[in-house]
C-alpha cells in the first residue's frame, strides 16, 4: 500500500519544472507514430496468451530529438542547474520520462535505473549507498504496472509516490545489509577457533543468503549436502552450533530447521 508520507516528507510533486511538451501531451496521443513494442511475456502462465502491447514507443525518427530535450532537461534540474529539483523527485521523473522515450532496442530498463541512481547521487553530492534498482526489481510486477500507468497520462503523482516508497524502502534496506555484514563480523571474531570447516563452510553459505536469509531455514538434509557430512556428523555439528550461539533452532524432528543467530 503506498502512503502519503513520503509526498509530505519530500515535496516531490512539482511538475511544472518539465518541459511544456512533456505536460501538455499524453503519452498515448503518440499511438499512431509509434514502431517499437514493449510486450508482457505471458509464457509463464498455464495457457500462454498472446503478448499485451504495454506501450508503444515513439518512431526511431523522432528519438534523438526527444533525448535533446531529455539530455537538456536533466541537466538543468541537476543540484547545480538552472532550476534545480529534489533528487528524488527528478531521479522518478526521470526515469519516467527515459523509459517512455526507449531509445534502445533493450537495456532501457537498466539505463533507466543507473540514471535514477545518478540523480539521487548527483543530488548528495556523494555515491549513493543503496541499491534503488534492486529495490525496483524485487516489485517487479507493480514497477511494471505503475510505468504502463504513467506513460498513459499526462498526471506522474502516481509514479513518484510509488517511486518514493521504493526508494526509502531501498535505504531501508541498504541499511539493513550494513547491520547485517556487522552481525556477520562479530559472530565469526566470537567464534573465532571454536568452529570446524564444516561448521564454518555451512555458516557462509547462509550468510550468502543476505538479509533474507536462507529460505525455509537450514534443515539437516541442507548442511549434509552444503559440508558433505553424514547424518550423525550433520546432527552433531548443528546441536553444538546452536549451543555455541550462531544458529537458532526451530521446530522437531522432520520439521526441524535451524536459522541465524544475530545480535
């Protein structure tokens, strides 16, 4: 669900800083001039269906015209443009505005993100420690949803509220990794010498899991494939994990799994 918060905190919605052009025409009054697709791939589905036309992107003629005045626009709202904006305001924008002019025949996605990263960074004078185009990844489907829906109208205030909520969600996360890769440091300098290969090669490959951890838990069946232990050798090394501190054991017998320990 997105909230209003964001708007409050950070003032995003200022529109009228985009080129006249850009406001006053809906993306979708360009159908008739339009030659490139973007598609939804339905072939996951039980009964795949013929693709749905997304968007449809403007003639290749008219594409170096319309990334004159994308190119002029970024620039002149940078931190130390003519007519600055909110880093957070102007990385949506202009996100929005790259996908929906699609230069390329693929890559814009990523192009796209990488210059939404560009403006946050542009906008703290310093690199950006956080990954946005993640973020934007891991909500795929709705990414995908709100830009369909703010290519077909002149109003972005959907868009960069959504987009908002993304970003702080990416910090958040950013954060949450920073504490993690610490959680991680202190339980191996505590249990430095006290585990054995096995234990200790179980444990990083947990902890490549990241913050989301290793999913349904560690089972026996797991560490015996990861170290290569028989099952009594599994059983035992993970009953002296748990009683060392650095796993937590949930659940009994089949069902039983065992998850990080973390301060």
């Amino acid at each position: 669900m997105i909230s209003s918060d964001p708007l409050q905190r950070l003032n995003i919605l200022r529109l009228a800083s985009l080129p006249a052009a850009f406001r006053r025409a809906p993306i979708v009054s360009l159908l008739a001039q339009r030659s490139a697709h973007i598609v939804s791939d339905r072939t996951h589905e039980p009964l795949p269906s013929a693709p749905k036309v997304l968007y449809e992107a403007p003639p290749s003629s008219s594409v170096p015209g319309h990334m004159s005045a994308f190119i002029a626009w970024f620039n002149k709202t940078a931190p130390t443009g003519e007519t600055p904006l909110l880093p957070i305001e102007r990385a949506g924008l202009a996100h929005l505005w790259f996908e929906c002019i699609h230069p390329y025949e693929d890559g814009n996605g990523r192009i796209g993100r990488a210059i939404s990263e560009k403006a946050l960074a542009q906008g703290r004078q310093r690199p950006v420690f956080m990954s946005l185009a993640g973020a934007l990844l891991r909500h795929r489907k709705d990414y995908y949803r709100e830009l369909e829906l703010a290519s077909a109208t002149v109003n972005a205030d959907r868009w960069l509220s959504w987009f908002a909520d993304i970003a702080l969600e990416a910090q958040d996360r950013s954060l949450k990794q920073v504490e993690f890769m610490l959680a991680k440091t202190r339980l191996f300098d505590r249990l430095a010498g006290k585990l054995n290969p096995r234990q200790e090669k179980a444990l990083l490959r947990m902890f490549a899991e990241g913050i989301d951890g290793f999913k349904g838990g560690l089972s026996a069946k797991n560490y015996m494939t990861i170290t290569g232990a028989p099952t009594a050798t599994a059983t035992r090394d993970l009953t002296d994990m748990v009683a060392k501190g650095a796993l937590v054991r949930q659940g009994e017998l089949k069902s039983t799994r065992y998850f990080l320990k973390l301060d």
